[in-house]
C-alpha cells in the first residue's frame, strides 16, 4: 500500500530571471512554449494523506534512496537547469492535441515505476557532473573550475557533444605545452569573474579570451592569507566556487602539503539566505549523507569534513579536505585532525569538537615566543574573575603592533589588549608594564585559557586587538532598559536628535563626513580627508559614486535608526582586568583614544563626547550582546586612577579584580577572553532600576537532554561530523531571540510594566542563554514556543492576520522613523542629484594643465582605459566573493553582513573586519597603479613645465 503524495512548486518573483517563449512547429503549425527562467530553484513543498502540512524537499543525494526519498527524485532535474516549463501553447489547427494548462507533473507513487524513469539529463550524473571520458582526463583544477562555470552558467555541461568540444579544445592546448595548464585556468578564472554568458556562446568568449591573454602575477599563499576553494550545498544542488581569499589559521599554516585540498563548504538555502531545517520533511538524510556518512562526491574522490570554528558551525559552514578513493588509504582527515592536537581531556563531543575548531580561527601569525602560566583569580563566593585573560609584557606588545602595522588614524598605534591563539591557549592578553616583576617571559597566562594541549604550535596567533568602537542601542537593550523603568521619551529623543542630524546634513558634505564616521576602511578614510580640502565639494559635487554613497548612506542610516540607535556618548570596548587591585568592586576604568581629527567637528555640539579622548567619570551603563534577561544591564562607575597604575591602559574596560561574582559573567555569563562590552555614559539612560542578574543560582532549570560523550575509543575526528549534524536541526538561536522580542512587545502593547521581566520572557531569556552555550555543552533545550502576534515592526506584511501595530517605545521608534523618511523622500532624494559627470570633472582639470596638449590627454585616457579594466576585472573579483551586487556597497560598506554571513559561511563580525581589509588592498594596489601611470607619463611628457609636473605628482585624490 503506497501513500499518495501533492506536490506545489512556490517560486519567488524576485527570482524570475526572465520569461522565454519558445517557438517551434509541429506538423506544420506553429506552437510556442513558455518557461520561466530563474536565478534558483524554486521551493518545492509536498503533503501526504498522512501528514496535511506542506513540508519542503531536498533533492536526493544518490540513486539509492529509502522510499521518501524516492518521491523527489524528479528535483534532481533543477540541479541540471534552472528553468521551469509552465504553459505549452497549440493553435487551433492542433486541436486533436491536448493543450497543457500551467504545468502539472502527476506522480506514481510505485516505487519501481520511478527507477525506470529518468531524473536527470542525459550524460550527466546526480551530482551534475558529466559522465565523459575526456572530461574525466583533464587536471583537476580545470575541471573544478568547469563546473564552477556550470553553477554560474546552468546548462553549461548538460550537452554532451558541447562537453566533448570543450575538452577536445583545452585537451590541444595543454598537449602542446603543459605550462598552458596555467594558461587555461587564467583564461576561465578570467571569464569566470567578468561575464555571464549563456552555454552556446562559452567557447567563443574561451578563444577570445585565450587570444588576448597575458601570464598573471600570482600572489599565492602566505602564513596569512591563503586560495582557498568553496562549496555551497543547497537543498537541490551542489555550487561549485573557485579559489577564493581566507585568512591563515593553525590548520592551513601546519599543513601546507594539503592547502590545494582544502575547500570551505556551507549550507544553505537556494537564494543564499539561511537555511531553516524545520521547513524540510528529508533535510536530515541530505546533511548526514554530505557530512559524515559519505563526503560530497567530486571526480574520484570525495570532500570530508575536517571541523569548524564555533562562528562557522552558527552559520551551518566548515572545513573539509579533498580524499582521493585510490590513493588515501590512511585515513587523511583523521591524521590532520590528530596532529593538531591532544582532546582526548574532552569528553563531551560538542566540546571536543569546539577545542578542534580552535585551531581554525583566522590568526595572524607572530613569532615564536615564550610564556608562564599562572593560576586564575577565584573570589570568596568561588566566581573566577581572570577566566580567559592573562598579561603580556609592553615590549612584546610594541613588538606585536611593530610587526602587524597596526595603526590609529595614520599612526603607530600600541593596543591595551590582544586576543591570541597559542599552544592550546586562548583568551586575551591586557599590557603589564610590570610583567617583568613576575616572570621573565613575554606571556603569562590563567589557567582556564587552556583549553588543550598542543606543543608544536609556539607562535603566537593574533586574532584582534582592542580599540574604540562606535555603539548603538540595539532592541535588545532598548527592551530591557524600558521594561526596567526607563522613560519612554528619553529613548524617543535619542531618535529625534539623530533625525534632526540626517536632515541637517542631507545637503552638506559634513553630513557624507557623519555617515563614513563609524566606517574604518580606506575609502571611508581618504573621503572624510578630502572633505578637508577646501576644493573638495567642487569635485565631489560631480562625481556620481560619491553622490550614490552619500543617498545610500543617509537611507541606510533611517533604515539602520529603526532598530538601532547611535549614540555619542558611548563606546564598544573589549573587556580586561585590573591586576593592580586598584578598582573597587562596582568600578570600571575607561580611557578612551581620541576621535580623527577629521570626525571631531562632528561633535562640536556634543559635550562629554571624549572626541579628543580622555578618562571617561561618573556613571556609565555597561551590558554585552546578546541582552535579553533584565539584569543583563549594569550601572557601574567610571573613575580616574590616581595612583596611575592603570593609565597605560586605553580604549578598554578595565574591570575590578576584588568583586565578589565577576562583573561580565553578570552580563548573559560574559567572560573576558574577547568579549566586547557596551558602554555609555549619556545621562538620559541612567534612569531606570538595576536588576538581579541571572547567574546560576536563580535560574529557572530548563530541561536540558543530556549532551553525547565520548568514549576512550572514540575517534577525534568523528566529533565535528556527528555534532554538525544534531546541530543543524536544533540551533534556535535567532527564533528565542525573535519570541522573546514578540512577547516584550505583546506585554507592553497591553499596558503591562512588565516587558521582559515577564515570567515567560525570563524563561527565554535562560533557554536563550543555554541555547547559546549549546555549541559547546551539546545539551539540547526542551521547549515549546509560545505563539503570540508580531509586532508591525518585526515583519515586512504589515497588514497579514497575526500582525498588529505596537504602542511599545520600539513600535514608536520605528514610526517615527518612517514617518520622517515619508516626510523627507523627496528632500533627501534631491540632495543626492548629479549635475555632471566624471568625465566632464576631468576634461576641466586636463585642459587647465595642458591647454596645449590633447595628445597627452588622449593618450592619458587610452592608459586609463587599460587600468579601469583591470579594475573592474578586480572589483568584480571581489563583488562575487561576498556576493555583493554594486560597486559603491562594496566600496563604502553598504552591506548587510548579517545578511551576507550565510552566503559567506563567515560570521558577520569576521567579515566586518574582512572586507574592509580586502577593499584596503585592492583599492591601495589600484590606487598605486595611478600613481604609476601618471609619474610615468609626466616624466615622458618633455613639454611639460616645472610647475605641472610638480601639480601633477602630488597625491592626488582617489579610490
């Protein structure tokens, strides 16, 4: 007896390509088809007489699947070509014919009638690789590199007789020389970055581009910066992505041999966005298939999964090495993960798995260096208060900053405080001038920064370093503030006075120079320079990019206003210990560097905004993300050191050493082995009610299953494998903190004080905090989500049944943003115009240098025209590796990262710092070329006067 199965397609319209009628005659009349083009598969949902909910479908990951996977083979057809036929067309003259209404497909649910059936297309296998003999001949970096054409150009490899020419054609080419392997991964890297093209026109764009190549300069791989390749498993379809930027860790650095094996791989949804296991009926077998029970198939061979950092495991991504079937029969994964160090301490498997995925946090490499260990400052009340903080000599520390170039606004700059990777050691080191009084190594670390043993790694890893950072109130804090007691209107004028800034700079240059404030990248930098010179608005008046940025920048300000709030009078700074004793316990010590100069005119109107730095005094609020319980928020006070002990220390937060329960653990169970804490000292924030923090001995007892062990058997590394899998279905991270937000708001929509400090929020708030934790204790929470309407604010359907408009001080916030971008679109819309062009700018200037010469104007442009290439070949480069659209978000930051970390398989955080650096170094490298070009043409140019060539050679102002 078989059950019958419905089928439903849902697709997006955002995700309709194109539509294509396609014309063909049959028995003499003309009839025409209609398919839907898509950037993605479309979501395909089934039901079953026993289960009435529509549940989504994976695709199957092999041939021999149980009998519900069965049911979707037919998915593997949109792994093949993203195209859906939805309407077959018959004239009249046809009408013996059936005419097809929207497309149906009906299923047998006999399972021997859908192994005779065929899935996928011809030639080509499950996996979307072709079954041909020539293509299996060619390297192995070119027939990745075709099929990382076959994930941006569906169809490319569906064709056999088209599949048979592409390899005859690249097979002639490297018979002639074999050097021309290079060759040929330059030209499809090259194409690859720079066009999309349909399947028929790939070899024409192949010889075109192999006519016209030129050998590259090829960076290759350094301790800290490596090409790493990538795959994204989605639920129909394995992408393919060639060699991209990541930075160096233990595992690449300690394994050369294997850095061409090594490939990061993510889940996800068919869009890139995230992937939602409790949406899917057979996502399970999909993930376990890929991740322990086989590998992702590739050629002859297979990726496995080596481990994961705890922010790639967040985002459903990991490591995973290249296993050849013929020539590995060592077990490869299990000697690299063997010889990164000893875990067997670690019983539980989440945690083993944690202390492997240490070794694969993006470090920077520094010397060999010798360290102490010391035992850990424990309280009287048993609360440890240097958990994950030791201390770090200045000279080592000089040398650090010596050897990373780490700079503050252009100058040499020595950091309080450095996050590190060393020798199983992890943690933060804070500047003792006095290390020298205790020991006679640069280090010396606390015992719980030891987190396993490894003797082989002595180099000291630097993950970050402490500096000041800009703050905002988040809902978060915001909620809790208000369920606390603070006045409505005092959040509400926080607002109006950022309101009040966008609309009085919408048309002045100062108002660019506020929205790249909080940007640390070069372009941000060099803008907010110009902006000092005092032609600079002539030339920014006229230059589209600039006026683009300044639009999208004031837009993605109201947007960001709507549930963030920027506050002057506040810092984000990393958390550190006064191993002086001399803070009391509710004290805090906060010297904070000065602002650019560039930046402090923006707070001329501002008092107590330390733009020229200085001790930070009187009463501060101090909390760390994520805050959802009440006592989250702490008020603490800011003091001066007189002794002076502590007046080396800058742009942290220096916490005491003689409380009683340790003030970050009070903080949603903060530590200070890199955690950042907010702080603010704006007095309209200081009037609400402290509360009692959750720590151990109030908490509600969630039930918690038990966490899975290992045994002194047990295999290092199975541990990432089987955990990666549980974890991927019971990570509910983002739907607590979603719930927890909807019953706050629900509380005071019906004139309840309570908000958070509600009974059902507290108990979010711990199964919050234990879901948190979950990646390392592997003990799942028990829990049913209370159902409750949203908020208007929390969904873009406004007017669905299960919405309703908040009168919380959240709710009013975010009217009051949108009324004033209603209020002002066409005010904020007309600032932006341009009047001219880049070009025209440049005429002017040309012809005010060479009034004479338009020979040496056209040969400049000829030569810009070469570079502008090569930078948009670059620029593209970049745009597709973090999947951004448009040039200017990638140039200033207008970027989702939240957004963009599932894409990326990268926390949000590791790419706010990434891809700044990124656009550094390509910018800085374009910017060179320019500067280049220009000496270069002027030394040439003998017509030239003195006082031109000097007008010419002064650094000029670019991107």
């Amino acid at each position: 007896m078989f059950t019958e199965h419905c089928f439903r397609i849902d697709i997006d319209k955002s995700s309709i390509l194109r539509v294509v009628i396609d014309e063909f005659v049959e028995d003499t009349c003309a009839c025409y088809n209609i398919f839907l083009e898509l950037k993605h598969p479309p979501q395909v949902r089934r039901k079953t007489e026993m289960d009435q909910k529509w549940q989504r479908l994976v695709a199957p990951t092999s041939e021999k699947e149980d009998i519900q996977q069965i049911s979707s083979l037919w998915m593997c057809n949109f792994a093949a070509c993203n195209s859906l036929l939805i309407k077959r067309c018959i004239p009249q003259c046809m009408q013996q014919y059936p005419t097809y209404e929207p497309y149906l497909v009906e299923f047998n649910t006999n399972v021997h009638d859908h192994v005779s059936l065929q899935y996928t297309v011809e030639g080509v296998g499950m996996n979307g690789i072709p079954n041909n003999r020539n293509f299996d001949a060619l390297p192995f970096g070119i027939r990745y590199l075709l099929l990382c054409f076959n994930t941006q150009i569906c169809g490319l490899l569906n064709c056999q007789q088209r599949v048979d020419y592409i390899c005859h054609s690249i097979s002639e080419l490297i018979q002639i020389c074999s050097n021309n392997i290079v060759m040929v991964e330059e030209v499809l890297r090259g194409i690859l970055a720079s066009e999309i093209i349909y399947p028929d026109d790939f070899m024409d764009k192949f010889h075109a581009w192999r006519d016209e190549h030129k050998p590259k300069e090829t960076t290759g791989n350094s301790k800290n910066g490596y090409q790493i390749r990538k795959l994204v498993i989605t639920p129909t379809r394995i992408l393919f992505f060639d060699k991209s930027h990541e930075g160096g860790n233990y595992l690449l650095r300690h394994n050369p041999a294997y850095v061409e094996s090594f490939s990061r791989v993510s889940f996800c949804d068919e869009d890139r966005h995230s992937l939602f296991p409790q949406q899917f009926a057979n996502l399970a077998h999909r993930v376990t298939y890929f991740v322990d029970s086989y590998g992702i198939p590739l050629f002859n061979g297979r990726y496995e999964m080596l481990a994961y950092s705890s922010s790639q495991l967040r985002a459903f991504s990991y490591w995973s090495i290249y296993v050849d079937n013929e020539t590995d029969k060592k077990g490869l994964p299990k000697t690299i993960i063997d010889k990164l160090g000893n875990f067997s301490d670690e019983e539980c498997v989440a945690k083993r798995a944690a202390r492997i995925g240490l070794c694969l946090t993006q470090t920077y490499e520094g010397e060999e260096v010798l360290f102490d260990k010391t035992t850990d400052i424990i309280s009287s009340a048993n609360s440890n208060l240097s958990d994950g903080i030791g201390r770090v000599s200045e000279t080592y520390a000089k040398e650090l900053a010596r050897k990373h170039n780490i700079q503050l606004h252009g100058q040499s700059y020595i950091p309080s405080a450095f996050q590190f990777r060393l020798a199983g050691y992890k943690g933060v080191v804070v500047v003792d001038p006095n290390l020298h009084k205790q020991t006679s190594k640069e280090l010396l670390l606390s015992k719980s920064q030891c987190k396993f043993s490894n003797s082989d790694n002595k180099s000291f890893g630097l993950v970050s370093y402490s500096r000041r950072r800009p703050a905002d109130l988040n809902r978060q804090i915001i909620a809790v503030l208000d369920s606390n007691g603070l006045p409505e209107q005092n959040i509400l004028h926080l607002v109006q006075e950022n309101l009040d800034e966008i609309q009085n700079y919408a048309k002045q240059y100062h108002g660019l120079r506020k929205t790249l404030s909080k940007e640390q990248h070069a372009i941000a930098q060099n803008i907010k320079l110009s902006l000092q010179n005092e032609h600079a608005s002539v030339i920014l008046q006229h230059d589209p990019l600039i006026t683009l940025a300044q639009r999208l920048g004031f837009e993605k300000s109201l947007s960001h206003l709507k549930s963030h709030i920027p506050l002057k009078r506040s810092a984000l700074l990393m958390g550190v210990l006064d191993f002086e004793g001399v803070l009391e316990e509710d004290e805090v010590f906060i010297q904070l560097s000065p602002h650019h100069e560039c930046e402090q005119p923006l707070y001329a109107n501002h008092a107590n905004c330390y733009e020229k730095g200085g001790v930070v005094e009187g009463q501060v609020i101090v909390t760390r993300s994520p805050a959802l319980h009440p006592g989250d928020v702490r008020k603490l006070k800011a003091v001066n050191d007189g002794t002076g002990k502590l007046s080396h220390l800058k742009d942290v937060i220096v916490f005491s050493s003689k409380s009683l329960i340790s003030q970050p653990s009070k903080m949603g169970g903060g530590d200070l082995d890199g955690d950042e804490f907010f702080v603010s000292w704006e007095p309209l924030l200081m009037d609400f009610q402290e509360c009692e923090p959750l720590l151990d001995h109030n908490r509600l007892n969630a039930q918690l299953e038990s966490a899975q062990m290992c045994d002194e058997n047990y295999q290092n590394y199975l541990a990432p494998r089987q955990f990666f899998c549980e974890y991927i279905h019971n990570e509910h991270i983002g739907a607590i903190a979603n719930a927890h937000l909807k019953l706050y708001d629900w509380s005071k929509h019906n004139g309840s004080h309570e908000g958070v400090r509600d009974k059902q929020c507290l108990q979010l708030a711990e199964i919050h905090s234990h879901q948190v934790d979950y990646a390392k204790s592997g003990k799942k929470i028990k829990y049913n989500f209370p159902n409750c309407n949203t908020p208007h604010y929390m969904t873009k359907d406004r007017h669905s049944d299960n919405t309703y408009h908040s009168k919380s001080v959240l709710g009013q916030l975010f009217d009051m943003v949108e009324n004033f971008r209603s209020n002002n679109f066409l005010y904020l819309s007309h600032s932006s115009t341009t009047n001219s062009n880049t070009f025209n700018v440049l005429d002017l200037e040309m012809l005010k240098l060479f009034p004479n010469s338009l020979t040496f104007k056209d040969k400049l442009y000829s030569e810009i025209d070469n570079l502008y290439e090569d930078y948009v070949r670059g620029l593209k480069s970049l745009m597709k590796r973090y999947h951004i659209e448009a040039e200017h978000q990638l140039l200033f930051s207008l970027v989702n990262l939240k957004e963009k970390q599932v894409q990326c398989g990268k926390s949000w955080y590791k790419l706010s710092k990434e891809i700044p650096e990124e656009v550094r170094t390509f910018t800085n490298t374009s910017r060179q070329s320019c500067v280049d070009l220009i000496q270069q043409l002027v030394s040439n140019h003998t017509q030239i006067s003195s006082g031109e060539k000097i007008c010419l050679e002064r650094p000029f102002i670019g991107w």
